[in-house]
C-alpha cells in the first residue's frame, strides 16, 4: 500500500519540479546528477515493467531544489496582501477581503497531509518561533508550537503572566525589540487588549495576535471559517445563502465577534443569534451584518431562535455574567445537549464549539451526550488549528510556495 | 582513533543495508548512484591500500534509502504485542511477559550509542511529542524529552498542576482528544491514580504513563529492569536465581510495585524485603511473588533483612509517614550509608535507588558517603532513562525497526 | 538580488572546502559524486556563459563533508585554552587574557551570517542542552535557547524556583549528575552566588554559567564586549585607550564587575565611574584597573563624572538602594534620557545598557527618549547574545571548526 500510494506522488513530484524549474528531461536530470534513463524509468506507470521507485533521498533533493533555485516556484503574494511594508503581522481579522480569506485556506489544505502525519516538511528548517504567552492557554500554546515544528523550526515558549524583566518597569516596546533579536516569528497571547498590537509596532519579524483579552484572536477564526467550508462541503453545501445560529455568551466571546465579521464577507446568510438578555452579541456587529444584505435573528432562549440551522456554532457561558438572577430565570435552558439538539437542529446540522467546554454537570454549555453524533465537528475544529496555523506561518515567512516541493513521507504512523 | 572506530560501522552500514534492502553490490551501487568501484573501496578492511572511507552523505543517504523503502528492514512486531489495536498505549507493567521486557531491553540496547552521544538518528523527524506534566517532575519531563529529540523528534511541554482549560470544566477526554490532533506521542504525568489511563482512552495516538500518582510509572520499572540487568552481567550473574533486597517505603513507593511484578517474570528469586512496620510492601504482591515460585524473606531492619544481596534497591522513607513515635522508634536505622553497606552488604552488591534521594542530614535514604562507591549504580540507573524511554517512543511510533539504518557519527563530543 | 548574493559563495564555499580537505579538482568531484565538467560550471565567475548555479543539495553536502572527514578543518584549541581537562565550563571572566577574549568573539564574528538569519547550520543536529533556570529570567532563556537551536541543536527548558526533586532534599550535586545522563551542554542561572560551580563540579558535560545572583555572568560580560568592539569599529575607533563611562548602581551590577575585569585585560583606557555615594564600583575592582594600568576616575554626579565619553555604559539604580534619604538627595540626577546626553556625551559616545531598564516615568535608567538617537546601541547589544553564545557552545562542544563549512542559505525572511 505504501508503494502504490508513492507512485502518482513521485510522478506528480518529479513532473511539478520540472515545470516549476523549467527544465526538460535532460537539463533535470543533470540538475540532480542522476542518468536520464533513471529519471524515465521514475516517471514510468506503475504498471510498466521498466518502472522504477525512485529513491527517498533524489525527492529530498528535489525539496532542496525547488527552495532557493532563481527559477523555483515563485513566491506568493500572501504576505504582501496579509501584511503593509515593514509590518509583517496578523493582528486581526479586519484585513481580510473574501478573496484573501480563502487564498489563505487554500494553502491551509495544502498542509493537510503533513497536519494527518502523512507528510513531512523542512521547509522552515533552521528558524525559531518566540511563543510567548503572557497567560497561559496551553492548547493555544502547544497548537502554535506544533504547527511550527511541522513546518521544520523549532520553539522557544514563555509561559507565565509576565516576564521577569515586565516586573522590573520593563516596557513592551523594549521587551518586543529583545525578543526580534533572537527569533524569526513571534506568537503573543496577552490578557490586554492591544497590548499585542503594541508588541508588534516594535517589531519588523512576523507577530501573531494569540488572543488579547477581549480583543481578536484571528487564527481561531480562521479555523473557525475553514472548518465550516469543510464542514458545509462535507454535506454539500456552500457557505453563500447558508443558515448560521450562534448560541451562548455572544458579548464576551472574541471568537464569535471575529466570525462573524469573516462570515459578513460572504453573501446572503442568515444569522441566528441567541443569547440570554444581557449577553447579547454587540450591535455594531449586528449592524455590520445587516449593512453587508445578511439576515439577522435575534433570540433570547434555543427555542425561539435555532430552528434547523446549517451551522450551530455555540459557546459557553459562565453562570456569574447571567446577572443577579440569572441562574433561576435560565435554569439550563443553554444547554446544548442531545435533547436541545433533537428539537431545535436538522439531520445535517454542524455543531461548532471554540472549546474549552465546560463538561462539568450542569453547565450552559455543550453537553457530551453528543459526543458520538457525527455531526458534533469540534475536534474536526481544533484539529484544523495545525493547517491553519502552519499556512499563517508560512506565508508570514515567505515560505508558502515552498512547501509543495519540500515533502516527504513521514516514517511513523 | 575516529577513522579506527568509523571503519567497522561503515562496512556494518553497508552490509546491513544490502542485506536489510536485498540487494546485489551492482544494484546497491546503482540505487545509491555511486560506481560499484567506489562501494567495493569502502567495504574494504581498513588495513588494504585500496580502502577508501565512505563519504558522510552516503550514510545519511543509507539511512534514508532505509525508512520508507519497499524492501527495507520488516516492522517488528513489538508494538503489536505491546499494545492493543487502536490502543497504542503504555499505561502498566502488567502488559509484560519476560520475553516482551527482554526484547524491549534489546531494542533499548540498541539505543545505547545515541544515547551515548556517539551517533545521532533522525528517524523521527517532523514528529511531534507532546509532554504534559500535571504534576512538575523536571527530570522525567528531561529525560522523556531529551529522548524524543535524540530520535529526531520535535518536544512541546507543558508543566504546572493544571491546564487552565481544566479549570475551566474541561473533561480530561476533551483535553486528550484536542491535544492528539495536535501531537503524535503524549507522556502524562498526573497526581492522580488512573487519569493517565482515562486520557488515554480518548485517543488513538501513543500515550505513555509519566506516573499517575500512586499508580504506574511502567518506563521507570523498565530501566530499573534494564539497569539490573546490566550491573548483573557486569559482575558476572544472572537475574534467575538472584538475590534481590528492597529496603525503605515499600507501601507508598510505586516503582517497588513495579519491579517486583517484572521481577517476578524470572525464575527462582529472593526477595528480601525490609521496611518499618507500618510501611511494608503490600500483601497481594508478596504473594503475587511467592505464587511465581520465588522466595520472599520479610524484615523491619536491615540487620534482620540484608545480607549480601546482589542488588540492593533503596528508598526514601518520608519521616512523617513512620508513625507517631516513628522518629525515635526508628532513629537512623534506614540510612543506607557506608557503615551500613559495609555491615549488610557483599564486595559486588550492586546499590541501586529510583532518585531523588534525600541528602540532608540524618535522612533516612542512601547516603552520599557512598557516591565513589563503585557498586552504586544509581546514576547508571538514571542514565538508563535515555535508551529505554527511546525504545519506548520508537516502538510505539513504529520505527524501531528503522534505527540502526538511521545513524550517523555525532559531530559534538 | 538572491542570485547575485548566492554567487560569491557557491565559489567561496567551493573553494574553502577543496582547501580544507585538500583535494584537487578532481578528487573533489569524486568526492562529491559529480563530473568535474559540473564542478567548473559552478567555480565560474557568474559573468561567464558557462557559469551554473550550484544545487542546494551539493551545498549541503559539503557542509556534511566537511564534518568528520578525516582530513576536515582541524579542531581549534580554544575549548582547551577556555577550561581545564574534563571540566569544558564556561563559569566566569576570570579564565580571559586579552588574546583568549579575542579569539572568541572572532568565532562570534563567523556566526553573525546565522544570527542574522541569512544562513543556516545544522552543525549541532542530534545534540541536547538543558537551559536550567532556577530563577526566571525570560531573555536570557530564550537568548541561550534560540543560540543552540540555531546551532542545530534541541532545547529542554525548566523554568520556576526549584526542581521539584530539590524540594525533597535532592543535593545540587544529583540533580547536576542526573541531569548530565540526558543532555549535551547545560545552561544555569541560579539566584545564589557559587551555586553554578558547584553544579558544575558534578559532571563533565559543559556546564555555562547564565547568571548566579551577585557572581558571575560571563557571557554577558562577552557580548557586552563584543558590542564595543562593534561600536567602536563603527565609530573607527579602538578599544585601547578608549574612554568608557559606567553610570548607576555599580556596586550591585555583576555585569559592570565582570565588563571592569575584560576591558582591563586592554591598554591605556579611562574609566569614569559615577554612583550614588553608597552605590560605588568595589574597591578591589578599582584596584586592578588602576594595577593594570588604566586611568580610573570616581564620582557621584553625571556633571562630574562624565565627559564626552566614547562608550557610556549605564546601569539602572533601584530607589531602594539609594539609602534612607536616597529618594530626596538624588532626585533624578542618574537618568540617562536627551538632556543629559546632550550635556555630557560627545557625538560618537556610544550608549550601551545592560537591560531590562526601567521605562517607568522618572525611574534612575536609560530614558525612552533616546531611542532614535543612532547612539543608543541597546540593540544591538541584545542581539549580540545570539552570536556570542552561538560561539560559546561551539567552543564548548568542540565543533567551531566545522561551522563555516556546515552553512546553506536560510528559505525565510
């Protein structure tokens, strides 16, 4: 199975390395020291007697090949769209146009063989992520780490509420400067909001907002959106005119503040939008919603507000913001649990969670009585953090053509 | 003198190689794209004018061409028989017969020269381990670390009492499940008994007891076997038939649970066990030893219990666990120290102990008197933590198999 | 533009191996496994026709090359002139003679094309460091830990007041012994003066000293060093007989002790040293500059004590060192900001600082008004760490040799 799943890819390989390179046959073969009979007999059929598996070390080649060579592929437009001159940073999701958002998916599912651990790539081989979380959130924390060591670098982490040297009257701006001097990307998660913004103007290395309080966290809402388009797809649907209900704390919860500016940007959605009485998701985005032709539902319990929604994205709410007699007047009536979802969703309804959900008995939260319903996609979700996260540092890095010709096949399962 | 030692592991590579690949001379030069005059010069004995040493390329080369090749080295079949299907975890010793922990210690064996620093592996490249200490232990969160990259891998950590998603009500199955999309090996350490084994019903990836508390610590009991077996043949002895005494806190101690179930694979052992009264080893594994046909000789001082065992585990006894009069009951008389080896202890017993040990003053642990000793062993023992843990991720991951093809000099000394 | 730069050295690098290994043309081109016709395409100047840009792969195996081969760039001796046998530790200045300095900071020199992240070395690939700090110190961390990555090497960090095992009467000794089974180099920071040592007396791995409260902190006071050798070569001046001005708190500041003792190691310099009264330079170290030869003058003022110095190298004071009436005497008569730059430095005076200084408003330190002045060298003085520890380690683990042929261009920007 190995064998026959190698051929097309060395083929695809060997042929993409050749247009890439402009080169024919003969010039390709002599670029990597091999006779033109071995490089034939490599781009042979399988079925052909005279097929010959091509050793694992001419495809490293190859990856090494394509990297720097003056007529490798050439290197995208990403960063210069993502990104203003000198200001190499994903701050927010404000930047993003549809067009943009799903170019920058686009190389996300290019990451997904090395993200399932089929793949492996070097292509960052050599560079050292500063992943700094000023508060800890360790699965946002090991997801940036990940990503980066699957792209080849390696991570410095700082965890912990403040650096040492913060204590000693240190500003942020110095703390930033330091920093750029020792790694080539830098990842912040902060308790303040823009306090990563601040990081960032003392910078020219790539920043990342990791989450500032109750700022952005553009990463989360770029999976967010990833997963949906594979989720929607997965039912055969299209994110254009589809049904989206968001349940829960929607005044506090960043993530789906982010989401629904990047859902804003596609056409004629319905959004509804549930929340007890004071948690309601703040009207400026409401309005932003309306402006761009979107529908918007307003609810204050599941039953009036979710009524078979494509996507039922919830989040958790936390029983002290319901108010002083929150906890009697919305008794459970948040909860998403198996029961909820019979009565409020439809056959195909995806149901979202940004997690951490509170599992605890009780809690407004998504129960995990649904844990073995397929349509409950919240793994499918985080597992979407490491393509996401690797196409952000890749293209942040200038590296997002590379990695197509940099693969190889991971030795463990 | 590294010319001399290179020499043999070259004509060894290349040799095993061809064999391992199945190849002729004139077809292994052609798949490495070298002349077969040029391989023929290199498999040469060192003493003949026409020896030529091998390139360092063609090594690495050779241990690539060794990974994914059709033909190479078969899988072994330890993961199969370590694990269950889907469940590809460590969790417990009890997963062991004799003939399994043996061929665990020989894949460990084989570790020994990158463990040592003489040779370095790549083979786990673009892995990814994730190493969550819920409780901190700084070595073993090293040592499982350290191990994980000297295979090739890539490390993310966690350290500190608790995920502040638990805090938040998040179950240990979602904290597992997100963590596995986003690593390929977790280790998990946590203070209580049985957590480990419910992450790691959460997911299909590795998981590997870190020690749960009360509970398992499987690697610890591995390379105390491991030790045990290699202070043996250096003096000479056997495991069947020895004489094995295991003095301190035998109650609370897990890594004495361990060894004497592993223990208890050979045949015709002596235990000696001595403890204070209220700390003895507990009765069901007494009796799980004397069951397997070995004796078991129980006492509440060394003079009583020791004498001239071939090994002698200590442990730490914690004042406040001996009991209301414990501390004068018992002054000093479980202070493994020179007067005591002396008095107890035979000219080749080999002094082992899980460390850390307590080395203020009038402790009741192993004495630092003894530390030129050369029957203590403890930092052998602790040493022994690099290849055993390196068997344990490899053949976990599946690719112990591919090691030995996968080495090459360290440049570092 | 990459093109061009690649050009000089594909040649340089060529060339430099050929010499090394002394091979002619030929035996190169066999030793590479190509036609000695690629060779000469690639050795040509990039103006002929004829020229060919060399693939990446080639690079990288001269790199690997160069690496063990018998006949490679021979060790230098720097590892031994640094330390005694079987203890490879860097733990203070006091090993230094002006030559010894020198040649380190040359090795620094060779690792600014990394640091700057134009090249890559994997020279360290396989090797482990252990970056223990028993006291927070974020920079430093990261700076030693992104210094071994960008050697190659992996990191395992612990960070916290203690070890967990110290905590159960585990001596320094064990923990240093256990720790040295795992890793290849270590870093210690350690709040108690010696603790260092005495970590390094327990094992023959590298041992370097990040810091021990009111010891040492010797590879700051190297990069501190270098900085001025930089500067000053910036500004066409020369160390010998420069005029360098310590300001603040110079009796609490390690790393005025330590840069007083390297920079005495020069000829004919003046040192201006200005503290609060209770705040001044020990006398012992006044001593030995002045035994050496140098000019040292004291004061208590800016006004007094500084005069168009070439380096101005300050240090922060903390308000509760001033003594009881400190706040009132010494109002804000230490801080460094524009006004006083402009009143006592020349234009050439370089500003130096060793960090983190206190940016809160009215703090005795380095103002934030300054931080467009071209003088202020802050900077550049952090980033130095990144070169400066890169060639400790190299020293250290004997292969500064092997670097410069172990180089291939970086993907990212």
């Amino acid at each position: 199975m190995p064998a026959q799943r190698t051929v097309p890819a060395q083929q695809t390989l060997l042929r993409g390395a050749m247009q890439r390179l402009d080169l024919t046959r003969n010039a390709f073969a002599e670029r990597l020291g091999v006779t033109r009979r071995a490089l034939d007999t490599w781009l042979l059929p399988a079925s052909s007697r005279e097929h010959r598996s091509m050793p694992d070390v001419v495809a490293k080649m190859i990856g090494t090949l394509g990297v720097p060579a003056a007529g490798a592929a050439a290197p995208s437009n990403l960063r210069a769209r993502l990104t203003r001159p000198g200001k190499p940073h994903l701050l927010s999701v404000d930047v993003f146009d549809r067009d943009l958002a799903e170019e920058v998916l686009r190389v996300a599912e290019t990451m997904e063989p090395i993200a399932r651990r089929e793949k492996v790539t070097r292509v960052l081989e050599g560079a050292v992520l500063g992943n700094l979380f000023f508060e800890p959130s360790t699965r946002t924390r090991v997801s940036f780490g990940a990503a980066f060591c699957r792209l080849g670098g390696a991570v410095c982490d700082t965890t912990g509420f403040t650096f040492s040297s913060m204590a000693k009257g240190e500003s942020i701006h110095d703390t930033s400067r330091v920093i750029s001097g020792y790694v080539d990307a830098i990842v912040v998660r902060h308790p303040e909001k823009g306090s990563v913004a601040e990081f960032a103007a003392a910078t020219h290395i790539p920043v990342i907002n990791g989450g500032d309080g109750p700022g952005e966290h553009p990463t989360q809402a770029l999976l967010d959106l990833y997963t949906i388009h594979r989720e929607l797809s997965r039912i055969d649907r299209k994110l254009d005119g589809a049904h989206v209900a968001m349940v829960g704390d929607l005044k506090h919860g960043r993530t789906v503040h982010s989401l629904i500016k990047l859902l804003s940007l596609y056409k004629g959605l319905k959004f509804s939008l549930v929340a007890p009485g004071s948690l309601e998701m703040p009207p400026a985005l409401v309005a932003l919603a309306r402006e761009r032709g979107h529908r918007v539902v307003e609810a204050d319990t599941l039953a009036k507000g979710v009524r078979n929604p494509d996507i039922l994205y919830a989040t958790r709410i936390q029983k002290e913001r319901m108010g002083g007699e929150g906890l009697e007047s919305y008794p459970a009536n948040f909860r998403i649990d198996r029961a909820a979802v019979k009565a409020h969703c439809a056959k195909h309804t995806v149901l979202m969670h940004p997690l951490p959900r509170d599992s605890t008995p009780g809690a407004n939260d998504l129960a995990d009585d649904l844990d073995r319903d397929p349509r409950l996609a919240i793994f499918r979700q985080t597992d979407s953090g490491i393509p996401v996260r690797m196409a952000i540092f890749a293209i942040l890095l200038g590296v997002d053509h590379l990695v197509s010709g940099n693969l190889r096949d991971a030795t463990w399962k």
